[in-house]
C-alpha cells in the first residue's frame, strides 16, 4: 500500500547567525522533493515577500518570506479521495500575514512573530452528491503569483470538508477564516542557533517530516498525516479516513512523537495539534494513538525469538478519538499500512540493516516510545554535509 517511496533524508542546515536562512532552506528543499512526486500536482503557488522564483535565499531567484504552495494528492490504490496540502513559512519580526498574497495564516493560532515558522494544513472536500472536489479557496496559477482566499478552504453549497487541524473545523477557534495551521517547525524564541538536521519522506497516501538538533541525539519535532483503515459498522459512513499530527520538542530531551495524547483541539494552540477523519460529513475530532502494549515493553524488547535475539518489534498503531473538548471518544480503525510503526528501546536514529525503516524518540538511549517510518534505503542518519540531503 501506499506506493514508491520517495522524499529528502539527512537535510544538514548549517547556523551562521540566524535561523532564517535554515527555514527557508527547509522550505526551498521541501518544494524540490514534493514536486519529484508524480502524483502530487502543484496548484498553487506564491513566491513570497520580495521573492522572485524557487532559489535558496542565495540564488538568484530565492523564494521570499511568507511564500506558500499547495499540492493536491491524487486518487490512489488505496484512498478513492484526493486530498490538498497547505505548506508556509516566514522567519522573525515578518509574520505570517506581512505579505497580503499569503494572509489569513497562523501556526498553531499564532501570527509567528519571533523565530522560525513553518505551517502545513490539509483539507479534503466533497461535494453535495459526496463526491470529490478542491477544497482549496485560493487561485490556482502555480506561477508564484498565486493568493490565498478568505476563508483558505471552502466547498461547494451542500458540501463539506475534513481540515487538519481540527481549529478549522465547527465548533474551533478557526471555523470562519479556516486559517490555522500544524507545524513543521516554530520556535518562538527564536532558538535555532545550532545546526539542524531534518528528513521528509511520503509515498502516494503518507507524509512524515522529523528535524533535531544536529549536536543532540533526540529529535526536536515530528509531524506526520496519512491514511487509516476505519471499523466497520460506524453511525454514518466513514469514506474518507484520513489524521494528521504534530508534535514538538522542548528542553534538552525532546517529546517526539507521544502516544495515548490528543493531537487536535478546538483551540488549536496545544503542544500536539492535528486530528482523525470521524463518522459524518466533515466530521474531525482530536487524534489519539494507541501501541500495542503487552509486548512493547522493557520486558520484551529486543524480541529473544529472532535470530539473531537483538531485533526488535515494530507494530501497527490502533487510532480513535479521546476528546477533553466534550466530543465523542472511542476507537476509529487501524493505522495499519506500514508507513507509520510503533517501537521501543531503540536509541533515536535506529536504522534497519537495509537502511529503509528509521526510529524517531524523544531520547537518544532507547528508553522512550519511539516512531519507525521509512528511510530511503541507501543513507546512514547523520552522513551528509549538505543542505540538499538526499533526495530519492
């Protein structure tokens, strides 16, 4: 399921005075390996403030502050829906909405006024017969003249949407501009004053993007969205299963990817954001992930039936809702396709031996839960010396 894999891994960003330079090289390298991707089709596209083409901010035509891009995931094998991707960025005293093109924005319920932001959101549309259509309120030259509408998503009368994160959604802080977004990276204290490192990878249905501090073992900030396999039997119909997640790292140790927490408040300002497609038109309620726990533990990792007896397991993860903000809360369905994977007692950076599957924690000595997602198969974490990376 899923398709080929494809992305950029092992990104190095390199701090010489300020970190703004290190959130546009993210934000120019992420727009190279997403346009790799044969089935996700560029729709719009905004160069940002003073920004004149899709260079590094030392090309001669650099993406500006503020620049933004919107790609649309076509149908695949395994998902009868498209689905649309918002990605932002802006660094320090210009923030999200300084450039009128790329205004209503914030991250996280924030305008990003100190530090480095980078914003992502997605939207998934239907039409009043329930079928699909671009949520996407904005124009569509992909030319870098591209503006955003107000609100940023909408649907055709009698339609509705699925936004992540879930602010955007009824009942959020969010629901009339439909403006928020999840992170890839903020810091509002502007802390980006070391090397970086950072990874993205996708396949037709799944993005996952992780980035730490190069000189510490853990990593600083994870965000993923896919596709999951619903129960049967739900009180309306369930045809567009599809979360989305967050999470940051703080202090010296990092939170990684957090099970058993909720990912999606109506405030949209919680250290995890995101959100689960539930039963109903439009209907996304905060995300919450469960491991297998019997077998995950200290007790049983490495598994002593492998040979040889230092292998460890990786499962499946079980999704639902458990929502503080007075929504339903109950079991979904099955992230089962085997781009996300649940772990423990594996030190942050574990590879397999084919270099194709990579362990994300908050910890660099394997004592944390940890999140396996795929690698590009050839690169040993932490090798390159370049912002390119690998690009597979």
């Amino acid at each position: 399921m899923g398709g080929q894999r494809r992305g950029v891994v092992d990104a190095l960003l390199t701090y010489s005075g300020s970190g703004q330079n290190m959130t546009q090289e993210v934000f120019k390298r992420l727009y190279d390996a997403l346009q790799a991707h044969p089935n996700w089709t560029l729709i719009a596209l905004n160069y940002g403030d003073s920004g004149t083409g899709t260079d590094y901010h030392d090309g001669a035509n650099p993406f500006g502050e503020n620049a933004f891009m919107v790609y649309r995931w076509a149908v695949s094998a395994a998902r009868a829906y498209t689905v649309e991707m918002l990605i932002q960025w802006s660094y320090g005293s210009n923030s999200l909405e300084t450039h009128p093109d790329a205004a209503p924005a914030r991250i996280k319920g924030s305008l990003g006024s100190t530090g480095p932001n980078i914003g992502v959101a997605f939207c998934i549309a239907r039409d009043t017969n329930g079928g699909d259509e671009s949520g996407w309120n904005g124009t569509t030259n992909a030319d870098g003249t591209d503006t955003k509408g107000t609100p940023v998503w909408e649907h055709s009368a009698g339609g509705s949407l699925q936004i992540y994160p879930r602010s955007n959604n009824a009942g959020g802080n969010y629901a009339t501009n439909r403006e928020n977004m999840m992170e890839l990276y903020q810091d509002s204290s502007g802390g980006w004053t070391q090397d970086h490192r950072w990874s993205c990878v996708f396949d037709d249905d799944n993005i996952f993007f992780r980035i730490r501090a190069d000189s510490s073992g853990f990593t600083k900030q994870v965000m993923g969205a896919g596709i999951y396999t619903p129960m049967s039997g739900t009180s309306s119909p369930l045809d567009r299963p599809f979360f989305a997640f967050d999470a940051t790292g703080s202090g010296s140790s990092g939170d990684g990817f957090i099970e058993e927490e909720q990912y999606g408040s109506l405030a949209g300002n919680a250290g995890q954001e995101g959100g689960v497609a539930a039963p109903g038109n439009g209907n996304v309620l905060n995300a919450t992930f469960e491991k297998s726990t019997y077998f995950l533990n200290t007790l049983k990792q490495p598994n002593p039936h492998y040979a040889p007896a230092t292998q460890y397991d990786s499962f499946d993860f079980r999704i639902g809702s458990d929502d503080s903000d007075g929504g339903p809360q109950g079991f979904l369905g099955w992230v089962n396709d085997g781009f996300f994977l649940t772990t423990i007692e594996r030190p942050n950076e574990s590879v397999r031996a084919d270099l194709s599957m990579l362990v994300s924690t908050a910890d660099d000595v394997g004592t944390a839960e940890g999140l396996e997602t795929p690698w590009d198969g050839a690169t040993t974490p932490g090798s390159t010396a370049t912002r390119d990376g690998v690009l597979f």
